[in-house]
C-alpha cells in the first residue's frame, strides 16, 4: 500500500520570513528540513510527502524545489505565485516544467478581505491553472466557505483542495454553520479535502480523538473515500500533538469507518492521483 503524507512543510527559519509563527508558536521557530522528517514518515510507514509552501514568495518555490531535487521522500511540491500578477502565466508555465511542482496555494484566511477569492485579477491568475496540469490548495477559515463555494463554480474543470477541511472552530465545539458551508463545497466533484491541520484547532495539547469524530463525520459524508487524503500539517501540528498521535486519528477513525480498499484511497492513492505524483 502506497501511503502519502499530503500536507507538510519546510522551512529554514528566519523571523521576517515566517512572521506568522508568534510567540505561542516558538517551537517552531527553527528550522525544519527532510531530515528531520524523513525518518518521521519511516517510522509511521509513509513512502513520501507533498511539501506546500509557508510563506508567499518566489524565493519559496525555489527553496522547496530544490529540496525535492535533492529529497526522494519529496514526492511533490505546492508552491505559491502571485495569482494576481500580470505575468502570471509566465511564472506558471516556467514553474511547471519542474516534474514535482503541482499545485499552488495562496494564503487566503490572511487576506482581510473575506471575499478574496472572488477578485477578478485572481480569478484570471487560477484561470491558468488547468493549461499548466497545476492543482489549487484552498487555505481558509469557515466564514469563507461562502466565496469559497462561489469560487469554485467558475472553473468547474479546475482541480482543488480544501485545506485542514477549512479549520473549523473544533475547540469552540462549533459546527453547524461550517457543515452546512462544506456539504455545500462538497457537491462540487473537482474539489478534494485533506485531513489535516485538526489538531491546531483544538484546545493544544489536550484534546481527545473524540473531539475530532463530529467533525470527520460531516466530511467523510461530504466528499466520500474517492475525494479525502491524509495529511499531517507537520511541523505545525507539533503545537498540539506528535506526528504519530495526529496521524491515528484519522488512522483509528478510518479503520473502524471505511473497507481497505476505501483506507487506501484516503492513505495515498488519492493523493497520487490529484496531484499526480510520480511514485
């Protein structure tokens, strides 16, 4: 069984680069590279991962390319471009030629603007996407899943995926606004979710797996076993929990929910399929 970790990341930290990690995150703030993973994924029988990108640069795209030149455990790459760029094609279609690189992401639950996704110099930037076989990682909160499900309507041929299955409000025990927004996303059959980033939504360090069972409920009801694949968030879920202990929520909850056959879908075949990784 071919298993891929969907959804990590790396970086060599500097402060002005990851802004983003604060004080209550300063574990994080060091570097975090495949040799610190590597072993990780042997151990949890992983065959590779897709590293996606932190921080919103082209210099991010060469950093994480560079290391999956030189990583076999890199089986692709999420990078980031600047959608809303006039040239945006151009950065596209040299990107592209890279083997590993598949998919873009942009940092949308950052935007202030909660209607982001739907500016028009941004639409045209995703409108490129398709030309170049290039996925798109959907990073938002739940009060954008209403843009997010406009979004998505414009480009019904457009390969996307819902990050951390759009970071629901797990310790407030919020749901039903978010459920109702992701049955909604859902219906659309481009779209795929990761099962990732959970832990960072609930209460650090003390929550319990069953904290997380309401809300892997209402997606695996959503998208089925054809359009879910795991993911780790590593190292950011190292906030909230050990690499090992965030991968068996979704291993524990599978195994008693869904056939083989539907576990390794959601393990790694999912993942090779939509991003189509070389394996």
């Amino acid at each position: 069984m071919i298993k891929i970790d969907a959804h990590q990341h790396y970086w060599s930290y500097d402060p002005v680069n990851y802004n983003w990690i604060n004080d209550d995150m300063k574990i994080l703030k060091r570097d975090f590279l495949p040799d610190d993973l590597s072993p990780i994924l042997k151990e949890n029988n992983f065959d590779g991962s897709v590293a996606v990108q932190a921080r919103p640069s082209a210099e991010e795209n060469t950093f994480l390319l560079n290391l999956a030149d030189h990583h076999e455990i890199i089986k692709g790459v999420v990078g980031w471009v600047d959608l809303q760029a006039e040239n945006v094609e151009k950065q596209l279609e040299e990107l592209a030629k890279h083997p590993k690189l598949c998919g873009i992401r942009h940092l949308v639950q950052d935007e202030p603007d909660d209607q982001f996704l739907l500016r028009k110099d941004f639409k045209r930037g995703i409108s490129y996407l398709k030309k170049y076989d290039l996925t798109y990682d959907i990073l938002i909160f739940p009060r954008h899943l209403p843009a997010a499900i406009e979004f998505v309507q414009d480009f019904p041929e457009q390969k996307f995926v819902l990050d951390h299955i759009a970071k629901p409000y797990i310790k407030d025990h919020k749901i039903d606004n978010w459920a109702k927004g992701l049955m909604a996303l859902a219906k659309h059959p481009k779209v795929f979710c990761k099962l990732s980033g959970m832990v960072t939504e609930a209460v650090w360090n003390q929550w319990t797996e069953s904290d997380f069972k309401p809300y892997l409920d209402v997606v695996f009801e959503a998208f089925g076993s054809d359009r879910l694949m795991i993911g780790s968030d590593w190292p950011v879920c190292t906030l909230s929990g050990e690499y090992d202990e965030v991968i068996k929520i979704v291993d524990n909850y599978i195994e008693s929910n869904v056939s083989g056959r539907e576990r390794e879908k959601i393990l790694g075949q999912n993942a090779v399929q939509f991003y189509g990784l070389n394996i």
